[in-house]
C-alpha cells in the first residue's frame, strides 16, 4: 500500500514516497501542465458548458499561431488530459477527466479537502 | 467570480478559464513539479514523519550528485512548494501544505471529490 490512496488505486504524494516508475508517469502530465498556454487552453476545455470545445473557439483568445496552438493540444492529448475528434473542418476537444482527477488525488494531503479553506 | 473555488479564494481550472496572470504563476509551479526526481524528492518530504527530513537522508535514495539534488530541492523551493533551514552540518527541508492544497484545489472538477473512485 505504498503511496496509494484509500482506495489503492493510486499513488498520494504526501502518503509515502513515490517510487521511480510512478514518478516518471507523473512527471510527464505535471510537465504537460507546465506552461500557461497550455493550462488555459485546459482551463477553456475543462470549463465549457456541453463539454466540448471547437478549437476555432479556442485559438482566437491567444496571440499565437494555429499551428502553435495545435502543438500544445497535442502534448496535453499526449499526457491523457484531452482527448479530440475531427467533424469536417474543425477538430473538438474534451477534458479526460480521469487523469485530471488522480493528480488532485496525488496532491491531497491526508485528511485534508482539497483546496480547504484552513489551509496557509 | 471567475474561475474561483466556493471560497472564493482560489482559481479552480475546471470552473473557468483561467486568465493569463493566473495560468502564468501555476505553470511555474506545475513545471516544477514536471520532472521525476523533483516530484520523488517532494513526496519524501511530503511523507516524512515528523514533518522534516535531513538533506543527508534525500541524497542516497538517488544516483545522482548532491549538488544536483541540491539543484532540484532549489527548484522546489523557488516554486514555493518546501521551505528549508541550516543547522550545524545540514539543511533540513519540510513541506509547505499551502501551495500543495492550492494546486489541488486547482485540478478538483466541482462537486468532484479528489481522486475519486468513480473517475473513468
């Protein structure tokens, strides 16, 4: 039971220490995370009403290239944040919500509500 | 209101887009926590009893030098996620639960528990 949650499904980061296979996983979708494009592109995805987003709505509130904007999707759809489907002309993307749930569950203290209001 | 948890205290990604400020402060901590050493080394920290661990005791579960482990505890500590303070010989790090809580908060879809076992 080494860094799993209650469950035993999955590794919590404050219960024990991660081991290096469980590490490698992780790192990759925190990497994934790691750049603010990227984490409001999720933001827009994870937010939308219906639960899909044309990327014709996405690209329009960044300063930045389609083709850049289609690179960023592809590294959060490569670490299982997102996933798409083409409909003739444009590609709609939705939030993979279970790998969005294990790394709050990863970052839940013990005990703790995530985002608790008590915390410092 | 926009993107913030019940308290109103925090973004939480899956209420509203995040706007740039925002994106901007967490993708420096999400990177931080993109690399496998730095999340193993933080769930040691996270773990430890007694809520401290001696910088002595990080440097042999990793083949690596200990200015590199050095390096990566920096990191983390630039990202807010541990503190640290020298006595006598070696520096002694411990969690810092507020940013962790945080970026939990952050990724937990509403009404969703963390790491919930009903997650697909």
């Amino acid at each position: 039971m080494l860094g799993q949650d209650e469950s035993g499904c999955c590794p919590t980061l404050p219960a024990a220490p991660l081991d290096e296979e469980q590490a490698v996983e992780l790192a990759k979708v925190f990497k994934a995370l790691g750049d603010p494009v990227r984490l409001r592109l999720l933001s827009m995805i994870a937010s939308r009403e219906g639960g899909e987003i044309c990327v014709c709505d996405l690209t329009p509130a960044f300063d930045l290239s389609q083709p850049t904007i289609s690179h960023h999707l592809k590294l959060l759809r490569q670490a299982g944040l997102i996933d798409c489907e083409r409909r003739g002309t444009w590609v709609y993307y939705w939030l993979l919500p279970g790998t969005i749930d294990k790394l709050a569950g990863v970052l839940t203290r013990t005990g703790q509500p995530a985002a608790s209001e008590g915390s410092p």
